[in-house]
C-alpha cells in the first residue's frame, strides 16, 4: 500500500518524554502507574493501552465559587498504563513548565495539566459582566501544562508598556499579573453604532500575556472523550 499518509510526518512521535507534541494540533501525554494527568473533559482523541477516565470533582471551596459565579470545572483524571492523544478542534496546541511559577489561564484554552500543580478560579477585578471571560484559572506549583490556541500564538510582554487584550483573544498570562477590564469606547462612538471593541483587559507589570489570532467560536457542547465545548469559562467549568 502506497500513500502520503505514510510520510514520517503523519506518524507517531518517538520520545521517553513524558509530555510530547506530536504534531502542531495534538498532544500527547505518556501515562503510568502514579503518573495521572488532569484533562478537560472532550479533550481526548485516541489513546494506547489501559486507560481510565474519571470525573474530577471540583472540590468543596470551588464548588461553592460555582455556586456564586456560575462557573465551575468539568476535568477528568485520566490513569493508567499508556499514552494518550488529546488535541482541541484542530487547534495549536503548545506546553509550559512551571518550575515554581504560576501562570492564569483561560478556561477555554486549558487542555491539561499535572495533578500535582494546584488550581484554582479567579475572577478579574474591575470586571463588567459585559466584557465577558472574567473567570480564569490559575495554576501554580512545579509541573507541565498543557494549552490550546486558535492559531499561532503570539507573547505579548507587558513590562514595557500597558498592553490591551480583547478578553476573548486573551490565551494565559503570568498570574503576578492582575488584569482589570477597561472600556474603551466613549458615548459618540456609542450613539453612532459603536465599534465592536468596547472592552479589552489591562495589563501593566513585569511579566506577560499570549494572545491567539482569534475572538473565539461558537462550538456544540461535547462529552467526554467527544468534541470540547467552547465559549468562556463556563464550557470548561461546571
């Protein structure tokens, strides 16, 4: 049998690593005795030898977060013996390691992380409910995480000058960062139809933000194991 999907490029990558990415798009994470990884529900594509997927609840002091924001945390533990392939409808997926660091993420974005890192949900301060993506999630501690990116990401430092982010094409920040949300449209603009950019997120410190080529898109809600949902914390959440 001949064809171009037996180029090396379409095959599996080889690594004793544990975290890989086998392709732009897709993740692959090496799972064993002890070695669980924390997942977004629908985050899953295809995985080798004996996997379980569990829920991850939330927690008692997140839970009460989700009862007064809305939000919460649909993740699932994934254990076993193996590897697992998780990508998010074909988009860019990259990796970072915390070695003590923090960093906030868009719930939207998060793909997966170690279970030794601790997490949290933070919500911006100065937050208009019109602005939306107010809710974050913030990761701390020494291990890997795991992202996605509607298209090639792009790092942003902001110690240099105030820097403005749409929140929707906001990926993740350094957590020293506190961003407040910023209206930067005035009445004339208003009365005259308005612009479509009214509110951004304010950063200003040493530190930085990785900002995607998109807004976002509206996507069907999936299950575990299926299609991710999308649209703000929420679809991550619950």
């Amino acid at each position: 049998m001949r064809s171009e999907l037996f180029a090396e490029a379409n095959q599996e990558a080889q690594s004793t690593e544990r975290w890989v990415k086998q392709s732009s798009k897709m993740l692959r994470i090496s799972i064993s005795n002890g070695g669980d990884v924390l997942a977004a529900k629908g985050a899953m594509v295809a995985y080798q030898g004996r996997m379980e997927f569990q829920h991850e609840g939330a927690g008692a002091a997140r839970m009460l977060k989700k009862l007064v924001t809305g939000e919460g945390a649909p993740l699932m533990r994934i254990r076993g013996e193996g590897e697992v392939f998780l990508a998010r409808d074909a988009a860019n997926v990259f990796t970072v390691l915390l070695e003590g660091e923090g960093l906030s993420v868009s719930g939207k974005n998060l793909l997966a992380f170690d279970p030794d890192l601790q997490w949290d949900i933070r919500m911006l301060r100065s937050g208009n409910i019109m602005a939306g993506g107010l809710f974050n999630v913030e990761i701390g501690g020494r291990g890997t995480i795991g992202i996605s990116c509607e298209g090639q990401p792009m790092l942003l430092d902001c110690s240099r000058q105030p820097t403005f982010v749409d929140p929707n094409a906001a990926v993740c920040w350094s957590a020293n960062l506190q961003p407040s949300v910023v209206n930067s449209m005035n009445m004339r603009s208003m009365l005259r139809g308005g612009t479509g950019e009214a509110f951004q997120l304010a950063f200003h410190g040493p530190g930085f933000v990785v900002v995607q080529p998109s807004e976002g898109r509206q996507q069907l809600s999936g299950s575990n194991g299926g299609a991710s949902s999308g649209g703000g914390l929420g679809s991550l959440f619950e």
